[in-house]
C-alpha cells in the first residue's frame, strides 16, 4: 500500500519539481547576466534583480501549472490552435515533461522510477541540509538576540539626535529605537516588526560627524526598504533549497 502510494506522489511531483529548479535556475541565471550588463546602473536596480531571483524559488510556476492537466479536454482543444512558439517556450521551461497526450481521460506524464527507489534517503538527505542550515541561522540570531537584551537605550545625544535628522530625511514616520551595545558587532539593525538599531559602543569617539550621519542613513535605508523581511525570506530559501549552488547567491545589500 505504501510503496504504491509512493510511486503515485513521485509521479505526480517530481517532474513538477524538477520544473521549478529548472525554471528558477534559469530565472537566477538571467537575474545574473541583467546584473552584469547593468553594473554602471544604480545599485538597487541590481538589489531588486537578486531579491526577484530568490524570491523565484518560493514561487513554484510548474507546481501550479501542473494542476491545468486536470483540464484535459480544453487543453487538446487549446493546442490545435495555439502556434508553434508556444511549444517551443514550453519545451525549454518545462523539460521534464511530456506533451500531454490524451488516453481517455487520463493525462501521462514522464516518471523517474530509477530514483523512486532513493526518495527516502534524499528526502532523508534534504531534511538533514535543511535542519543545518536552520541550526546555524539560530544560533546567529541567539547571539544578536543576546545582544539586544543586554543594550542599553538611549534617548539623548550625540547619535541620537543624528539619527533623528536621518530618519526625517529619509521620510520614516516612526522612530528607530537606538541601543546601546558593548558586545562586538557592528552597527545594524534588528528585528521586523519593530526594528532598532544596534550601536557598539565606543564606535562614535572615532568617527567624525559626517560619517556618523553616513553610518545611521545606511542603517536607515536598511529599514526603508525593508531589508530584514527580504533577509528573512532569504533564509527560508536557502533553507529548503540549500543543495542548489545558486539559492544562497543574493546577499542583503
């Protein structure tokens, strides 16, 4: 019962799976080659490239597609008319699929017993990569989480009111709450939801006032563009698709 459950999920899901690496590796190595040609251009352009590239694989076109082949009917219908450009476009996005071919009314699709045989170990493999990968996102987010608990807050001075004047240059409405921290890390920012913004101390007796300001509106534009959602959405890329070379190529700018 289960081995024949099995081969009927594998044959319902690896070619669609297949498809979407496919398609997101060739969606990753376009966003590659844009950004390249436009390196002259400003860098967000080549920011938002990345980040449409990452976001492609949480995005599973032929897992959706997919479900057309229950509309068998009208896709018949549908082929007789549609023009030759049309299969050529299929063909290379989804490869690892046949044509549809109309049996009665069952739809055929190209199966992979070869590996059907290994599913448990590679579902065995994957779970391993993805709970290793989690593992040490974790651990980077207790150390800052750390951090965080142990700052100090500060309503007044030399930074505060720097990064007030940021804030009202950059359009934000809300406050970033400033804490300082004695633990080794650089200035960013923490959290989602209610951001603030981690400031080492001592940082400030070496730098003038204008890279003061130049520190703070770079940290500001980080919560602008909402870099930590984006950062978050990352991660859980790179944690289900951690075996792909090209899932951990964008990095937050």
């Amino acid at each position: 019962m289960i081995p024949k459950y099995l081969s009927a999920l594998w044959d319902a899901t690896a070619p669609a799976l297949a498809n979407h690496l496919w398609q997101s590796t060739l969606f990753a190595v376009a966003a590659g080659l844009l950004t390249l040609a436009l390196g002259q251009q400003h860098a967000r352009i080549r920011y938002w490239l990345w980040l449409a590239a990452s976001v492609k694989f949480l995005l599973p076109f032929s897992l959706l597609t997919s479900l057309g082949s229950y509309f068998a009917w009208s896709r018949a219908s549908a082929v007789a008319t549609t023009p030759g450009l049309y299969f050529a476009v299929e063909q290379i996005s989804q490869p690892f699929s046949k044509p549809a071919t109309q049996i009665g009314s069952t739809t055929h699709s190209i199966a992979f017993p070869s590996l059907l045989q290994l599913l448990p170990a590679l579902m065995g493999l994957w779970l391993c990569g993805f709970l290793v990968v989690v593992f040490v996102w974790i651990v980077r987010w207790r150390r800052i989480s750390a951090a965080v608990s142990a700052a100090m807050p500060l309503h007044e001075g030399r930074e505060v009111g720097a990064l007030r004047r940021v804030e009202r240059i950059g359009g934000l409405r809300k406050p970033i709450e400033l804490l300082l921290s004695q633990a080794s890390l650089e200035p960013g920012i923490f959290g989602i939801a209610r951001p603030v913004l981690i400031w080492p101390e001592g940082i400030s007796k070496r730098l003038e006032d204008a890279h003061l300001e130049a520190i703070l509106a770079h940290e500001v534009w980080h919560v602008r563009r909402r870099d930590n959602l984006f950062a978050a959405l990352h991660m859980l890329v790179e944690a289900i698709f951690w075996f792909h070379p090209l899932a951990g190529g964008w990095e937050r700018g």
